[in-house]
C-alpha cells in the first residue's frame, strides 16, 4: 500500500501506531496540532502541524503526498473528568473536527478511515465485564462524543464513497519496544500514572472498592499493551479491502 496520513500522529497511541508502519516499510505522514502530542515523536517522519479540521491543510498534505491509501484518526481528547468539566471542547474537538475531517476526506479521494474509538461507550454485562456484543451506553461526554462520532462517520459511509473501520479499545498502556515513543503528560491521569505518582512522592495509593466478587475484593482492571493497538490499526489498514470491500461503504466496522 502507499503511504499512510495519522492523525494525533505525536501522541501516545498515534506515534506508536506509526512506528509499526515505519517497522514494515509503510510511511506515515503524521499530523498534529502539538497540543498534548510531542514533537519529538515525529522525528524523523513526514510531519505536518494543525488541526484535522484545516481543510486547505489536509489538501496540501494530499497534494504533497497523493499516494496516501488510508487515514488513521487518532486525534483526539480523551481525559473522562476532563470531558465532565468542560463538555464543549470535547464535543467541539472529538465529534465537530471528526465530521470536518472526514470531509476532507471525501474531498481529497481518500476512501478508506479508520477511526481511534473507545470500548468505553459499552455498557458493562452483570458481571461487569464488556463485549462487542454488549449494548452501547456511554456514561459520560468523551464516550458519547466518539460515539456520536462512529453515528456521523456511517452516516457518511452510506452516503458518499467513504469506508470506516471503528477500532474500540480501553485502558492502553506500555511503550514502543525500542521505546522510540511513549506517553506525553509527565503525569498521566490513569491507574498506573497515579501509582507511580504515589510510589514519587511516598504516599499510599488508595484503591477504590475492597468488597468486589474477586480474590481479594479489589477490582479487576484490564488494560491493553499499546503495541498490540498499533498492530491492530496496522492490520486493518493493510486488510481494510478484505474487511469492507470497495462498493460496500454503508457498512463501517466495529470491534
């Protein structure tokens, strides 16, 4: 295939998806505003700084590069608490951008988009597990903002000649093997960046709940190494023909 457009391309979860491009001699073209991405994970790659809602930017990009085959949409906000406290950015940059971005496609004949979602917007089952099967009910403005998203990107699936795949996923963690990228905030908000903070500064790290149905009450949290996500985005860029074949864009995939 030609090269690859990633947005949110010098973030945690975007520069690791282009390193396993890079590993197999596909080349990203990787855009990000730089608002929590870091420049320095783009070193060494096509790189292009603004807003995914630039339309005569990403027409610049795909005049610059025409053989893009696919775009990865990885740019996005994506703090829960964050999003509770200030709903309109994350509506604005998660749902609004996403819609602009996707026409920006559509303009430049860029037919195939595969999209950074989250398995967040599940309802958990009784046993408060989630699967691809589980009813959708996100519970808070980030989730229902990517789930918006996914609602507006099948919409324009089944309209005009744009074929999505919606990855879902929660809790990444981990770095690039060769450890070329990583996480960008020096003081990550999830489980494992508080325990550290904790573990810096000789607190206690409280856990939350101690009567769940588990060996020893506490919860179970599952998390996803971020390699194994950037394998995914790889996978199904390089298979997207084979998942949704050309003429078949009014069924955008989940999972």
């Amino acid at each position: 295939m030609g090269k690859i457009l990633i947005t949110g391309g010098a973030g945690f979860i975007g520069s690791t998806i282009a390193s396993v491009f890079v590993e197999r001699d596909i080349t990203p073209v990787v855009l990000d505003s730089l608002v929590t991405g870091r420049r320095e994970f783009a070193d060494g790659r096509i790189f292009y700084r603004g807003d995914v809602g630039d339309g005569a930017l990403i027409d610049q990009i795909f005049l610059d590069h025409p053989d893009i085959a696919a775009a990865v949409h990885c740019a996005a906000l994506i703090v829960v608490p964050e999003s509770m406290a200030d709903p309109l950015r994350y509506y604005q940059v998660n749902l609004s951008k996403t819609i602009e971005f996707a026409g920006h496609l559509v303009r430049n004949g860029c037919d195939r988009m595969i999209f950074a979602s989250t398995a967040g917007m599940y309802r958990p089952e009784d046993d408060l597990s989630v699967r691809e099967t589980s009813p959708l009910e996100p519970q808070n403005p980030y989730t229902r903002s990517k789930m918006m998203a996914e609602t507006a990107l099948a919409d324009f699936a089944a309209a005009y000649r744009l074929r999505v795949i919606s990855l879902r996923y929660l809790n990444p963690i981990g770095a690039d093997p060769q450890l070329r990228t990583g996480l960008q905030h020096r003081k990550p908000t999830h489980a494992l960046g508080k325990m550290i903070e904790c573990y810096e500064n000789g607190e206690p790290f409280t856990i939350t709940g101690v009567d769940w149905p588990t060996r020893d009450g506490t919860a179970v949290r599952d998390y996803i190494h971020v390699w194994d996500i950037a394998r995914a985005f790889y996978e199904a860029a390089v298979r997207f023909d084979s998942i949704i074949p050309p003429g078949d864009s009014d069924r955008p995939s989940g999972g």
